[in-house]
C-alpha cells in the first residue's frame, strides 16, 4: 500500500522557514519597541470578518496569525466550506484556545456553539475575542474533557495551542527544553456535553484540537454512537503512536462512522511561503477501513516521525 503522507520537500521547507525566521525576528524587534501586552488583528475570510486580540505572551497560534488569517490554511478552507454546505444545529468545540475557530464557526454557521478551553490565560483571551466580536450567545466554558468527572493538572506552554492534560505529551516537550505551568482545572466527560442535546435527530458537529488527549474523550463516550455527529479532529498520530492511534481509529469505526476525510497541513500559511507546497495527498477522501488498514501496516516509529493530520468523519 502506498503512503498516505505527502512526501517531503525539504529544500520548499528549509527556504520557508529561512523566511519565517527573518520575518518573526522583525516582528519580535516591532513589538519590543511597543509598550502592549498584544495586537488586535482583523480576519478576513472572503467576505467575512472577524477581529482577533493576540497577545504577545503566546508564542504559537498569535505569532502565526500575524502573518495571514489562515492558520493551518488547508483545514480552514475545508472547515469553511463543510460550515457552509452543512447545516449543523450545534457545534461542540473542544480545545477552542483563543478563539480562532469558534470565530470561524460563528461566521459561517448558524449553529448553537459551545466552546470548551481548559487553561485559564487561554480561557481569557477567549473571552476577549468573543466579545469584540459580539458573539455573546456562544457558551464559553473553562474546563477539561477527559475519561471521568474530576480534577485533572493542565500544562501550560509557551505555545499556548501545545499546552495539555496529557503528562505524557507534557513531559516529552519538557525534555526538549520546553517550559510549562501547571494549573488545576474541572474535568468533565464528552457524555456530559452531548446529553445537553438529547434530540438525536439534530444534526452536530465536534471539533476537537486536545494534543493526543482524543483517545481518552472519544473512548470514554457512551452516547457517541448513537447520535449523529460528525466529527473534525487533530489527529495527533504523532503523539498517539500506532496502538492507541488503531485503539481510536478502530473505536470510531465501532461508533458508526465509515468515511474519512484526511487534510495535511503544511507548517506554514501562504503568506509565510517562498515557494508553494505541492499539493499530492495533501487532501484525500478515504473509507474509515482504509485508513485502519493503512495503520495497521505502517510502523510506530513512522508515525511518530511525522506529522498528524486534520480527520473529518461522518456516519455516510
């Protein structure tokens, strides 16, 4: 079976990130100069606007939405266009951190929103956005999801979009130098969400971004199955490894969901490249068996070599 990754190109990279390089040490040098805690920048996605605060502290998702609206460029498009031709009653958004997709969401669906976002500092930031926004009726909650109802130890990065519940995860980035605060938070369960929404023939959506922590949420649902939800995930197969990346895969299968949609971001927006990426494999439409059989040949090392992926799932 041939690869489902995109192959490398490592010269388009090497340039790329030369070019990223210089234009974040400009912008560091900017901002040193400027007596603010952050920037508020305006979105646009066609048509549609939105304002976004980003502060300084937050060296990942901020520092990437300097440059474009776009972060992951590939996944926005594809969530756009699925927001637009999907008419979703309500939309669980797990992992929201400052707000970029929820503000997505808001735009270009009509849907009842929860967004979820566990670290505090995020949590706030979050609540800035919506308001500049006004975007009041979106129920904003700082908590966890997880396996149980408890308090869990949260992890917070420099990179704020890194930051995790899983000490796995956490103690990895630490021994590569990284630095994380730990703050307790309230964890509750996926189950405790979806009973909200007991009317089984709504139509929802879960977008989830939680740093290898899916395996614990979606495998902890007992309610999952038997309702319709489709599903837009960071596939963190990096983190995951191939045991609990099949464990998942193979659980989802069981939850009644056979198509995929598998989207390969590149590390950068088009406005952060010299020269475009390809685009073979960079989208692929895959029945949920052929992406398990595909994972059940590749090697563990494989996966944790590369990069993770954008997975759309619907019950087809």
């Amino acid at each position: 079976m041939l690869s489902i990754w995109p192959k490398d190109e490592k010269l388009k990279q090497f340039l790329n990130r030369l070019l990223r390089k210089i234009r974040r040490l400009k912008l560091d040098s900017s901002l040193a100069d400027v007596d603010a805690a952050g920037i508020v920048k305006l979105l646009k996605f066609g048509k549609q606007k939105a304002k976004i605060y980003l502060p300084n502290e937050d060296t990942g998702l901020s520092k990437q939405l300097h440059f474009s609206s776009f972060r992951e460029w590939r996944s926005t498009e594809y969530f756009i266009d699925l927001l637009t031709n999907k008419n979703y009653d309500h939309i669980i958004d797990l992992g929201a951190n400052l707000g970029y997709f929820v503000l997505i969401e808001s735009l270009f669906s009509k849907a009842k929103i929860i967004a979820i976002e566990p670290v505090k500092f995020n949590f706030d930031i979050l609540k800035i956005n919506l308001s500049l926004n006004h975007l009041d009726e979106i129920d904003a909650r700082n908590v966890a999801v997880g396996r149980t109802n408890t308090t869990v130890t949260i992890y917070e990065f420099g990179q704020k979009n890194w930051s995790t519940v899983n000490p796995e995860h956490a103690n990895l980035l630490k021994s590569k130098g990284y630095k994380a605060n730990e703050q307790r938070v309230e964890q509750i369960t996926l189950d405790n969400l979806l009973s909200e929404f007991p009317d089984k023939h709504r139509t929802g959506l879960i977008r989830m971004d939680v740093e290898g922590f899916e395996l614990e949420i979606i495998t902890a649902s007992s309610l999952l199955k038997s309702f319709n939800y489709d599903l837009f995930i960071e596939f963190h197969s990096n983190i995951l490894g191939k045991t609990k990346s099949l464990e998942l895969l193979n659980h989802l299968k069981k939850c009644g969901y056979t198509h995929s949609v598998i989207v390969f971001n590149e590390e950068f927006s088009k406005a952060e490249q010299i020269l475009d990426y390809g685009n073979h494999l960079r989208v692929q439409n895959l029945s949920l068996d052929d992406l398990i059989n595909y994972f059940d040949i590749v090697s563990d090392q494989f996966l944790r070599d590369n990069c993770g992926f954008e997975l759309f799932l619907n019950k087809l």
